[in-house]
C-alpha cells in the first residue's frame, strides 16, 4: 500500500476550528457532538429542521452517529432519517438524506444486531446517483462507501479507492474530522499489510486531528489503534488513556469496550 493519504495531510489554514460550522448555533453543536452529547445537539435544530432541509439532514446525522456510537436510539434516529427525506426538495437534499439512510443501515448491521447491508448498499448508491461530482458532500459519501466495502464487502482494495477520494475531497473542503477518519481507515488497512510505518503515520495523523478539533468522543478509538502499532511502553500509555476517556465518557464508543478489555 502507498502511503496513506497521496493528497497529504490537511493544511493547517483549511482547518475550521468548529467542523460543524462557525456560527454560535454551530459551535454550539460541535461542542455537545463532540462530547457525545448527540440528542441534546440534535435538539438544537429541532425548530430549524422543521423548515430548512439542510437542517434535517444535519439533525439526522447527529441522531445517526449516536446510533453508531452508543448502539441506541434507533427509533429517533429511523424518524429524523424519515424527516429528512420527507424534507428535501433537491437533488442534493435527497442525495444527503439517502447517504443518512445508508449510514444508519450500515450501523444498525455493524453494531445493531441487523442485517441491513442490502438496504446500506441502495441507499449509498442512489446517494451517488443524486449528489452532483463536485458537490462537498460526495466526501462523506465516498468515505461511507469505504465502509461498505471494507467491512461488509470485505473489499480492502475497493475500501482504499473510496478513502482516498473521500481523503482528498475532504482535504480541498477543509474537512478536517472527516480527514480524522479517512486517516484512520486508510492506516487500518496498510496495518493489515503489515505496513507499520504507514500506520503508525496515519493514526498519529487521526489522534493529532481529533485532539487539535476537541472531538472528545473519538479520541479514545484513535488512542487505542495507535497504540496497536507503537512500542510496548508508549502503547501501555495511550491505552491508559484511552480507558480514561472510556470512562469519563460512560463507556462510549460502546463497540470499543472490548478491545479494551481484551488490552
């Protein structure tokens, strides 16, 4: 594998200090999201979603990525989804609320307990048939379609085109979290060549990311799959961490209970 992110890492003065924007109500939700504190984010748009598509979609994906997270709050999150699609009036709209429809099946069948990959897959697909090419949102897009076909495909080759072009999309739009994320997947699969240089690189890239933005809730996941390619003494101490975040967060992410554990 080359090295995990062609496109190189995000510039420093592309980096928004609040990745969901930088109005108050904006930053307002990124402190509560990247605490965890999803539902109360969510209720934040409660009277902007009721009239403003965008603002659905986005008060879906808040109530989806708590899904992901927590394994909880499915009827929430299936209604917001519906919302949102009820909302959109445009072919953007519709392709961003598909890409949440997709995202929510995709988590319900990784850490939900159901097999909903038939409904993921359709649902990513006519997300793509309806996003223009240069629309912002194929980024999340691309990253998400990654997903599918590293875990549930298990495509690694497919998964790595998907995170690049989802890395370098994210990178021209300053998406600094989403960066975080492609980094992260794109190290997981060199890890599995055995690529621990280009590992090590992109998950210290991820960590680096998620601390600078304060996104609280995915630092844990970050410490911990650093820590799997760093020498014993130094990986003891991220784990350390990581168990500390893990706590003081109640025990989300729910799905990285075991790992550590395991640790």
């Amino acid at each position: 594998m080359a090295e995990p992110a062609r496109s190189g890492p995000v510039r420093r003065d592309t980096i928004r200090e609040h990745p969901e924007g930088d109005d108050p109500l904006s930053a307002a939700i990124w402190r509560l999201r990247s605490r965890g504190c999803w539902e109360d984010a969510a209720a934040l748009l409660d009277v902007h979603a009721a009239r403003e598509p965008r603002q659905a979609v986005r008060r879906a994906a808040l109530l989806v990525e708590r899904c992901l997270f927590t394994a909880a709050g499915w009827a929430e999150a299936e209604e917001a989804v519906r919302a949102a699609e009820a909302a959109a009036t445009s072919d953007v709209d519709r392709g961003a609320a598909a890409c949440e429809r997709g995202q929510l099946a995709y988590a319900a069948t990784v850490v939900g307990g159901r097999d909903r990959s038939d409904e993921a897959r359709a649902a990513l697909g006519r997300a793509a048939a309806l996003l223009p090419p240069d629309a912002p949102e194929r980024a999340l897009l691309d990253f998400r379609r990654g997903l599918l076909a590293e875990f549930l495909a298990d495509s690694p080759q497919s998964a790595e085109a998907a995170y690049r072009r989802a890395h370098a999309a994210a990178t021209t739009h300053g998406d600094s979290l989403l960066c975080s994320f492609t980094w992260r997947h794109l190290a997981g699969l060199a890890l599995r060549e055995g690529e621990l240089t280009e590992a090590r690189q992109g998950f210290a890239e991820s960590l680096r990311i998620r601390e600078e933005l304060g996104f609280l809730v995915g630092m844990a996941p970050a410490l911990v799959s650093l820590a799997d390619v760093a020498p014993q003494a130094e990986g003891d101490r991220l784990r350390a961490e990581a168990h500390r975040l893990f706590r003081l967060l109640g025990g989300v992410p729910t799905w990285l209970a075991g790992r550590l554990a395991a640790a």
